[in-house]
C-alpha cells in the first residue's frame, strides 16, 4: 500500500517508516524537520512540508494516490505544552484537522492516529483501560483527545475511518542501529540517562521523589518503538479490511519508576550514572500504566521488548551515534 506518514522523520515515525518498507509498503514522509531528520529516513521518499498548509498537502495528496495515511507530526512536550498551549493546539488541533480536511478531499479513506496515554491524566484505575474517563492534565494530552473526538464525528459525517494508538512510554531503538532516538533538547528519561553513562551530562535529574508510589518516583510503562511501529501496520491491516474508527492502548501492562530505569540502565551500562532530586514538573501523573488487553484481542498485538531489551537497544543506539544523527 502507499502511505502517507506525516511526522515519518521523527523518532516514531521513522520505525514506523522502517517497518512499512520491510513489509513491502510505499511509505511517503511528510515532515516539516522542525524535530524529525532526513537522515532517519534515507529509503522513503522525503516530502518537506507542514500539516498546517492545506495547499501543500492537497498538491502531494492528489499528485500520489494513496491508500491510506498514519499521522505522527506533532509538538509532544509535556512542559512546554504547559507553558505555550497556544502552539500545541495550533500545531497538533489546527494542523490535525488541516490534515483530515485534505485528505477527505483528496479522497483517502483511512488513517492512523499516534495519540497518547496523556489523554487519561491522572489514572483512577491502573492498568489504566481505554474506557477509562478522559482528564487530560495537560495541554498536549488535550490537543489528541480533541484529536481523537474530532476523528469520531469525521467517521459519522464522511465516512473516514482511523485507529487512534495511544502510547505510553515509547523507548529503545531498532536493534539494527541505524535508527534511534535524537531530541533537541531532549526530554526523554532513558536518552537522558544514556547520556549521563556516556559523559555528555554530570548527572541525571529525578523530577519529584515524593509521588504516592512506593519508591517515591514516578512510574511509567516503556514500551519499545518496534513494538509500536508494528501496532501501526496491525492497524493500517484492520482499517484497509473495513474496520470501523477506535482507540487502543500500546504498552506494556507493567510500571517501572524512574529509579528502577535508572537502575536497569546502570546494570546495562557498568556505570555509576549519578542522579540528583528536582521538583516535580507541572502536568506530570504520578503513574501512568497501561492495560492492553484491548489491543491484544482485537488485534493481536502484543509487546516483545522488556526495560532490560529497551534500554539495551537505546543504549547500543547512543553509544554508536552519541551526537544523534549528527555525527558518530
């Protein structure tokens, strides 16, 4: 099939991208760069553009025909979505529904949604079910659950059906070595950690030790990006047979805090990886764990990669590019 994947340079996206090719699919990226890199996608076709320019896109829309489209293109930044909502809903709202507009038009049928456990906030049932209320605690979270609601009305007045895939933790890299996780600035707890065992940082920052959890940090549930990336293809699957528009949780069913992360990544690495106590950073739940089962049923997806895998394959990944896609 031929896809379009907005966002297929960025750290997803490009193991989706990796993914479609090794299946047999003709993935085009549509990326604007703004966080992506060329250089994470040199066997697709490289479209630079943003979601938000209509024109643009209806001009590539109706140049290719596609079957489908899987959109990943998005601001993801807990904080900062806390501090500039504005960009966030003009990015990830605006630019989202830019997107849906287009691709109506143009005639594409289906498409799958990279969503977000931030959608939940903060969980009264752990794991947390995708029945689960939605509270967003933040602007982000906010900006896909609009995503998603707008998506559901979108199958009832077109037609145009979506899976929205709503990740928890995504972490590691494709075992390969060719692809991998690189953020300017980076946010992520495991590339931080990696970077602290590589001498690029003195020591890692631990954002709150006094959450209701019982060592004190907060506990989130990684799931390896490979594992991701095969949920998207499971999913452009369902839609092309038919299949009608729901959410699903991807993750791995189990918790880890940050102080066992930091202490997987120490036994993986050999190093001492310091770490210093911080505040706790606006907008962040104090546990975040998925339940899958929906995903394993109705798909038959089901996670491969525990922490020990995940932070292994990030590691290899870190140390053999430690300036990202920059430079070895």
């Amino acid at each position: 099939m031929r896809v379009l994947v907005t966002g297929g340079a960025g750290y997803v996206g490009s193991h989706v991208v990796q993914g479609l090719l090794e299946a047999g699919h003709e993935p085009f990226v549509y990326d604007n760069l703004s966080t992506g890199h060329a250089g994470a996608v040199p066997d697709a076709e490289l479209l630079t553009g943003d979601v938000r320019d209509a024109e643009q896109l209806e001009s590539v829309l109706k140049r290719v025909p596609f079957d489908g489209c899987i959109h990943l293109a998005a601001a993801s930044l807990v904080g900062v979505s806390m501090m500039e909502p504005a960009d966030y809903f003009d990015n990830n709202v605006r630019g989202g529904i830019t997107l849906f507009d287009s691709l109506v038009k143009c005639g594409v049928p289906w498409m799958v949604l990279s969503s977000t456990a931030a959608v939940y906030g903060e969980p009264e049932v752990v794991p947390i079910p995708e029945e689960h209320v939605c509270r967003p605690t933040n602007p982000y979270g906010e900006s896909k659950l609009m995503l998603e609601r707008v998506l559901h009305w979108y199958e009832k007045a077109y037609g145009f059906r979506s899976v929205a895939l709503r990740y928890f933790n995504a972490a590691g890299a494709d075992p390969s070595g060719r692809i991998g996780e690189d953020h300017q600035p980076e946010t992520h707890l495991i590339p931080l950690v990696l970077q602290v065992a590589l001498g690029r940082r003195d020591a890692v920052s631990v954002f709150g030790t006094n959450y209701p959890t019982p060592d004190g940090t907060a506990v989130r549930d990684y799931v390896h990006v490979n594992d991701l990336a095969d949920a998207h293809l499971i999913a452009m699957g369902r839609l092309s047979r038919g299949g009608n528009t729901v959410s699903y949780n991807l993750g791995s069913q189990m918790g880890y805090s940050v102080l066992e992360v930091l202490a997987a990544a120490r036994s993986v690495t050999g190093h001492s990886i310091p770490a210093a106590s911080a505040e706790r950073r606006a907008g962040d739940p104090a546990v975040l764990v998925a339940s899958a089962e929906k995903a394993r049923a109705e798909l038959g997806w089901l996670p491969k990669g525990g922490l020990t895998d995940i932070v292994s394959s990030a590691w290899e990944w870190h140390r053999t590019h430690p300036s990202g896609y920059g430079g070895r």
